[in-house]
C-alpha cells in the first residue's frame, strides 16, 4: 500500500513538472502559483518540494525556481536547507550572488529566534552546505571580500568546515 502511495505521489509530481516546465519562461506569478496549488491543495511534502526546485532549477533556471520558493513562502510551507540550498545555488549558476546573499540572509533571519528561546517563523537548520552554496554564489560572482566574510562567519557559528 505505501508503494502505491509513493507511486501516486510521484505520477502527481510528475504532470506538476511536465506543467511547469510548458510554460513559458518569463511567466507569470499567478500561472504558477495556480498550477502549484492546483497540484497540492494541502501543500506539497518537504522531499516534493526539494524536487520540485531541483528539477526547476536545473531545468528552468532562477526565475521559475523563485516562483516556487515564493509560493512556498506566501503559503506558509515548510522549507529547509535543501529548499534554500538548490535557490541559492541556481543564484550562483547565475551570478545573482546578491539575490544568494538576501536567501542566506532570510534563512539566518528565521534562526535568531533559536538563539533567544522564542519561536522561529521556520526552523532552517544552517549546515556547511547552505554556507558553502552561498560562499559558492559569491565566489562566481567575484564578491571575494563578501565570500570570505561568510567563510569567517560560518567559523564563529561554530560549522564544521
């Protein structure tokens, strides 16, 4: 029976990728927005969602990813390191290293609350993947003054290097 379920989901996540990926690059917030919620009424699983962004990254660069990640956020759905991380590295596969910075940014932001006992807006754990992805992002981009700062950063957190 869990086969079956797992084979569902992924015929469902399947037509949600054939979807997206017809439509036409730049589209439309709403297009998008429409056909994710049309496909998860209730909100897509946390592993749905990393392949969802994966797929969109490798397939329909920065602008289709955000769109997702968007629709995540205004919904309120889980995201994690593997959510940012695929955003962010499609920012560096771009250059767009400051739009890397303000996802890192965002993610530090959501982990401060950890930090004074207070509830987070979303728990996402900082790993040295997500450091890495954001290091990488300033790297290609030849913000090294930037990239060594989060290196040195990442230190003082603590992350294993």
């Amino acid at each position: 029976a869990e086969h079956t379920l797992s084979s569902v989901r992924d015929d469902r996540v399947e037509r949600l990728l054939r979807s997206l990926l017809c439509l036409k690059v730049p589209s439309q917030a709403e297009v998008v927005f429409a056909t994710l919620d049309q496909a998860f009424p209730q909100g897509p699983v946390p592993r749905t969602s990393t392949r969802i962004l994966s797929k969109l990254a490798n397939t329909r660069g920065l602008d289709m990813t955000l769109l997702a990640l968007s629709w995540h956020r205004m919904n309120k759905y889980e995201l994690d390191r593997y959510h940012y991380g695929v955003v962010i590295s499609a920012c560096a596969d771009t250059g767009a290293w400051s739009l890397a910075l303000r996802l890192f940014s965002d993610m530090l932001q959501s982990t401060i609350p950890l930090i004074f006992g207070m509830m987070p807006q979303s728990k996402v754990e900082l790993d040295t993947v997500t450091w890495s992805a954001a290091i990488n992002a300033h790297e290609k981009g030849s913000e090294w003054g930037k990239a060594a700062q989060l290196l040195s950063a990442m230190a003082q957190c603590n992350v294993d290097l």
